[in-house]
C-alpha cells in the first residue's frame, strides 16, 4: 500500500511552490498540454495538477489567462505596434490563449471576459458626461461590458441608445436595447428604446427611404433614431457569419434569405449588415435585398469617424473566426479603437 501521509506531503510541498504553479500553468494555458500529459512530465497525479491550476487562479498567477512576470511590457508594445499597423487610435491587448488547439467556430469564454473587463474599464474611463453612447447588443461581449461595469463617477446627462431594434418580440439577455438601458441605469443617465422591428420583410412596392422616413415621424421611434445619429461614441460587437445559422434556428431569418447572404462569402455580421473579407457592404450590393435594417446604418460609421471624429470601439477576440472578422471591419474603416486579446492582434498584424 503506497504512503498516503507521504503523498499528501508531497503533493502539498508542490502547491506551496510558486514556480511549480507557474510552470503548471504555462503547460496547460500556453502550451495547451492536457492535465494529463503535464503529470507524467511532472512525475505526479492528475489530481495534483488540476489543483495547482485552482491554486494558480486564486493566486491570480492566472487570471484565466497566464500573467506572467513580463507580459505587461510584451502587450504595451503588441498595441503600440498594432496602433501603426493597423491605423488604428487605440488598440487594447489583454492576454489570450493559443488557438491551434481552438476549433474554428469555438470562442473562449476565459479569455472573452478578460476582454469584456478591459472593455468596461475604457469605457469608464472615456465617456463624459455629454456623451451620447451607441451600443450593440450580444450575449459574448457586449452582456459582460456590462457585468463587469463599475462606474467610477455619475454621468446624469449620459445618453445611451441602442444601435438596432428588437429581432424577436421577447427581450433576450443580449439585447441592444437592454444592454444600453442597463449601462444608462449603472451612470444615473438617460435611455431611448429604439421601439422597432430590426428587420422588416422585402416589398419593391415600398423602398427603403419611406421606412427611414416612417421612422422620423414617429414619436416612439424618432429619438432613438435621432440620438444613434448624433451619437460620439460607439461601442459595439460583431459577430462572425457562421452565427446567422442561429438566427434561422430561432426563426428570425429564413434560410433562403441567408442563403442569398452565403453567395457572397460574408466573413463579419454587424447588426446584421454584413461584410465580405475585403470589407465591402454585402447589403449594398444585393440586389433585390433579402429584408430591410431599421436600425443604424453601420457602413455610415467610416463617415463618422472622419467627418466627426466619433470613437468607434470594437469589442471582440478569443476564437480564430474573428481573426477574419475583425480584418473586415478594419478595410472597411468602420473602426478606430479595438479590444481584443493578444493573439488576435498578433495574426491580424502578422504577414499574410
């Protein structure tokens, strides 16, 4: 029978070392090596690791993901770097995890809230008073910007908007409208719903400029819609193309309309105008439109930001599919400030 009281010793001797911890954790989050593989390498048992895991997070050795000694230099100069390279005004980096072990369409949600968290702390740290916030809804990111908001001061003349109408007529957790009532309620600001269908069917007989038009005229709908356009700063998710599946799984879309969007290879999904991988507005050029969008027109964005010089900051990473996603959106120049991790921002400035 093996010595228990000498196994526990050691085990314990184990856990009590910071470098063992560490080591531990760079096997597993970086290296991507299964628990398994990482004990026979240690020369100890499976129950050992997964508790030098626990213990490195609650040591904050890993925040989810790694922080090791000198990662906080590395990631100044990823976003340095990336700022040039990419043009944009700001570029957030947090760490990330390896993606050769990622499936294409898998995100990972330790490193989605470390994003998320970076994202809600910019924003505190941007917004003024005066502003007029544009948000987009999601369950990935959007949903945790707010969760982990902590508002540092209130902004009682903050107003926030959401970017899109209701999709489904039940409010879900990812809703843009409820995501932009909740951020207004953290500051103590003011909120508009945007009281509309996201989508409204194809009919020739009636162009989409007497939608718009209907809009204006409207009480219930005109604020919102005047307030996305004066809107300085935006916020807002994207969602890579595969995710229309789901819309068609709910019954938002049909698969003969997303089918139509298929034929042009999208690569992004914003609100649902979608993009192909150079950045051209797939909604623009199809011809006759699958529906109609109620909510802000995203292509007008590249505009904004010149014109206006509107903050534009996307919130996205995690997973390979919003490598391509994100380069959309970047040729579009429908961006200026990105959050992400850091391997995402280490393939979109790579060569291709």
């Amino acid at each position: 029978m093996p010595d228990i009281t000498q196994g526990n010793s050691s085990e314990a001797r184990l856990l009590g070392d910071e470098q063992f911890l560490r080591k531990v954790a760079y096997m597993y989050y970086e290296d991507g090596h299964s628990q398994e593989t990482i004990a026979e390498t240690e020369f100890c048992s499976r129950q050992t690791v997964s508790k030098a895991l626990q213990k490195a997070r609650d040591r904050g050795i890993v925040r989810i993901a790694i922080v090791p000694d000198l990662r906080t230099g590395y990631l100044r100069n990823l976003s340095r770097e990336g700022r040039r390279e990419l043009n944009l005004e700001d570029l957030v980096v947090v760490p990330g995890n390896n993606f050769e072990n990622v499936e294409a369409n898998e995100t990972l949600d330790e490193v989605v809230a470390e994003i998320a968290k970076a994202a809600a702390d910019y924003l505190d740290q941007l917004l003024k008073d005066s502003d007029i916030l544009a948000v987009s809804g999601g369950k990935t990111f959007m949903r945790n910007v707010v969760r982990y908001l902590k508002p540092a001061r209130p902004l009682p003349h903050l107003q926030v908007v959401s970017t899109i109408g209701f999709v489904e007529a039940r409010t879900s957790f990812g809703d843009a409208n409820l995501v932009a009532y909740d951020i207004a309620q953290a500051y103590g600001g003011s909120h508009a719903w945007f009281i509309i269908p996201a989508f409204l069917p194809h009919t020739p007989e009636v162009p989409p400029e007497a939608f718009r038009k209907m809009n204006d005229r409207l009480p219930l709908t005109s604020e919102a819609t005047r307030l996305c356009e004066r809107a300085n700063v935006f916020m807002l998710g994207l969602w890579p193309s595969y995710t229309n599946v789901e819309l068609v799984m709910r019954g938002i879309l049909t698969r003969e309309q997303t089918d139509v969007l298929e034929t042009f290879h999208p690569v992004v999904d914003i609100n649902h105008w979608v993009f192909d991988i150079q950045g051209r507005s797939i909604n623009e050029v199809i011809d006759p439109l699958p529906y109609h969008l109620t909510g802000f027109p995203i292509p007008s964005l590249k505009e904004k930001i010149k014109k206006e010089g509107t903050k534009v900051i996307f919130v996205a990473g995690g997973g390979p599919s919003y490598v391509p996603a994100i380069r959309a959106v970047l040729k579009a120049g429908l961006v200026n400030i990105l959050i992400t991790d850091h391997m995402t921002a280490q393939l979109l400035i790579a060569p291709k």
